[in-house]
C-alpha cells in the first residue's frame, strides 16, 4: 500500500485569532507556538504582519524562537496581495529565512461577491494577473516560499479560467503551495465535492501539464458555516488532490470556525487506509500532544463545548450503567480510539442511568467495602437519594450518600 503525508498547516494563530473574543496576548501567542512545534505541526501560520506592530513582533519573535534548523516547522504569516504588505512581510519572517522555514501566504479573491470589494480594481482581471506574479516575484527572490489563494475558490462560478491564470501566473512567479479556500464555508454537500474534488483535480491536471517540472502542493482551507468543513477537507485529500489540509485546532476562526484539526489529524489517523486500500493517508503529528494543545486554546482563547469531536470534557466521559460496565472490561467498547493516545483519560460521572459496577467501583477506590450482592441496592439509594440531579453527581457526593446508607436506622 502506498503512503502519502498529509502535511498540516495550522492557523489556530491567524484565522482562529480573527475570531471574535479569542486573541491571545503576546506571550501566550509564543508559548501556543512552541506546542504546536512539540507536536510537530508542519506550518505554523502566526499572523498577519502588516497589520500592526504587535503582529508583527509576534510573527518575528515566534520564527526567531521555533526556527532552530532545517527541520523545524515552517513559519508562515499571512498578507494582502500589495507590494508594501509583501516587503514588510518577508521582514518579519527574517529569522526563519536562513533555515529555508519562512513561507508568505498570500490572497486574492476570485468570487464574485467579495471581489466587488475590491471596486475597480476588482473589474480588471488583467492587472490583477499581473500584480499576482510581480508581488508574488518580489517574495520568491527573498528566498521565502510562498502560498498563493485565490480567496473564495468554492464561490469562483463562471470564473474557473481566471482562477486558472491567476494560479499559473503565481506558479510562474514561483509560488509553489496553491491553496482552495471555501472561505465563507458555504460550500454544501454536493458542491463541496465540485470544488474540492472535481475543480481541485481540473486545475491540478492542468497545472501538472503546463509545469511538468514543478512540484506544487494542493491544498484545502475549509470554513465550517454547514458543519462540512470536515467532510470537504477529506474529500479534498482522499478523492482531490490535497496534500495539505489548513484549520484551527478547536476548530475556531472567522465566524462558525475553521476545520478542526484534531479533527483532521485523528479521522485520517483511524480512517486513512483508503477505500480501494490501494492507498494510506498519514499525517507526522504527535497525537499524543492533541490534548494539551486543545486544552490550551479552551482556556486561553475560546471555551471548548463539552461534548466537542476528539477533546472535549465529554468525548471520554461515560455515566450510563451498560457503557460504564462495558468500557470498564473494553476501553474501546464506547470510544472510537484510546483516548489515552491523544493524552486523554476515560472518565465515569456518576448519573441517573448509572449501575451497581459503577458506585462498587467508586466506593473501593476511596477505600471502603462494597459487596457485589448489595452494590446494585446502594446504587438505587444513591440514585434515588439525588433524584433531583438529572446532571449527576461528584464522587465524593456518591461516598457522603454511601455513608448515609451505612448509618443504622
Ligand atoms: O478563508 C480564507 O479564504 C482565508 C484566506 C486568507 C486563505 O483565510
Ligand atoms: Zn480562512
């Protein structure tokens, strides 16, 4: 079975920090990108360097910190497609620069509706190929890689040749990552499939043809507006092109998020043998990481929801009687993986569809004696006793009520 490595971009600090409430002071940005870095994500992208000095310091501090060699992650940052925000960006990605770990990620659009923003401007598609490979030109002679979008890819319509001279203009120039951004994550079920399948192979072939020489990586940027950022970020790897996949871990960003790569990094973990199995998808992150580094955004940018795919407080907490005794023989009865793996403990609450197994277990672990033919008579007290605690209860609320069961009449 072949192997292909899915490389992860990871833009928990610029698209998930464009997030309403969840940017991040100056250190905290830092210390993010050192865990991202211990769990090996391939691109770190910081930010957004021209659009202020802080950012800027950010993108510059986090490249001079986590750049040490030629293997460390790539350190990319984000601007607009015009000559000053370039120069300045190449600026800051200095220190990653020497070590060839400095990409510059740049955007225009090319769906209709954002490109009316653009006034003019956005009427002269002549000028915009042209302003593609002379900024994009400016950047590659700097010795920095660079990633090009055509901003609004699931939305280009009728536009498929333009988006086409614009990706050849910016190969031409030397960008070497093309990525397809659904960037306002509106991209349905079906369509998800025209652009991230079908639009994305198109180009490719087209692309392989005129540059045989050149080696370009295909990528997916997937907005999560219907919930498919997932789904359309795998059919661009599995059935499109894709070798790389850009999210959030989390899964926040602009409006209803990014994909999230915890998402993406397990699905391809436990699903990456491909259908006809001719083919494996893998990614070089270190899961065992995933947990630490969720838990780090839950507390210091947006709060998780508990019952959150992968990480959240819920994904590894079982309450009802039949799961808690199955997972208690089986870990893998009731998970879809070991959480253990991604740094994760199983753990029980305490509920109303709660059993015998469960409280006996509590109550030994907190060093009293249960025996088997009375923990299910216990539970039913207990259960009843917090009749009103449809939520559940802690255990040391399940050992104070098991005290009470105790006390003679
Ligand atoms: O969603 C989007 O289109 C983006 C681009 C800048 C890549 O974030
Ligand atoms: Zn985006």
């Amino acid at each position: 079975m072949q192997a292909r490595q899915i490389k992860i971009f990871d833009t928990t600090l610029r698209d998930g920090q464009q997030c309403p409430g969840a940017g991040m002071s100056f250190e905290n940005n830092i210390e993010y990108a050192k865990l991202a870095a211990k769990a090996n994500i391939d691109i770190i992208e910081v930010g957004f360097p021209s659009a202020s000095k802080l950012d800027y310091m950010i993108v510059h501090s986090v490249a001079k910190e986590i750049v040490e060699n030629k293997s460390s992650p790539i350190i990319a940052a984000l601007c607009q497609l015009r000559e000053n925000q370039i120069v300045t960006t190449v600026r800051s990605l200095e220190p990653a620069i020497k070590y060839g770990r400095a990409r510059l990620h740049t955007y225009v659009p090319v769906d209709s509706q954002l490109m009316s923003a653009l006034g003019d401007y956005g009427k002269n598609f002549s000028q915009i190929i042209k302003d593609v490979y002379n900024y994009i030109k400016i950047a590659t002679q700097a010795d920095v890689e660079v990633e090009f979008s055509p901003e609004g890819y699931s939305r280009m319509g009728e536009q498929f040749n333009f988006v086409t001279d614009l990706i050849r203009a910016a190969i031409e120039a030397g960008a070497t990552i093309i990525n397809c951004p659904d960037t306002i994550g509106g991209a349905c079920k079906l369509q998800g499939r025209e652009y991230f399948v079908e639009k994305m192979n198109d180009h490719a072939k087209i692309i392989e043809k005129e540059f045989p020489n050149k080696k370009i990586t295909w990528s997916a940027h997937c907005h999560n507006d219907f919930g498919l950022a997932l789904e359309n970020s795998i059919n661009a790897v599995i059935y499109g092109p894709a070798t790389q996949i850009e999210g959030c871990f989390n899964g926040i960003g602009e409006r209803a998020g990014n994909v999230s790569l915890e998402q993406s990094i397990m699905f391809l973990k436990k699903f990456g043998a491909c259908e006809n199995n001719k083919m494996r998808y893998y990614t070089n992150v270190k899961i065992e990481h995933l947990q630490a580094i969720s838990d780090f955004v839950s507390i210091n940018m947006l709060q998780r929801q508990p019952h959150w795919p992968i990480t959240g407080e819920n994904a590894a907490k079982h309450s009802s009687g039949g799961h808690t005794n199955a997972i208690i023989k089986n870990p893998l009865s009731y998970q879809p993986f070991d959480p253990n793996e991604i740094g994760k403990k199983i753990s029980f609450l305490f509920g109303p569809f709660s059993g015998g197994n469960h409280a006996k277990d509590i109550i030994e672990e907190f060093g009293y004696i249960c025996l088997e033919e009375e923990k299910a008579c216990i539970a039913q007290f207990i259960k009843d006793f917090h009749s009103e605690r449809r939520k559940g209860i802690t255990d040391s609320e399940l050992i104070s009520t098991y005290i009470e069961y105790r006390k003679p009449i």
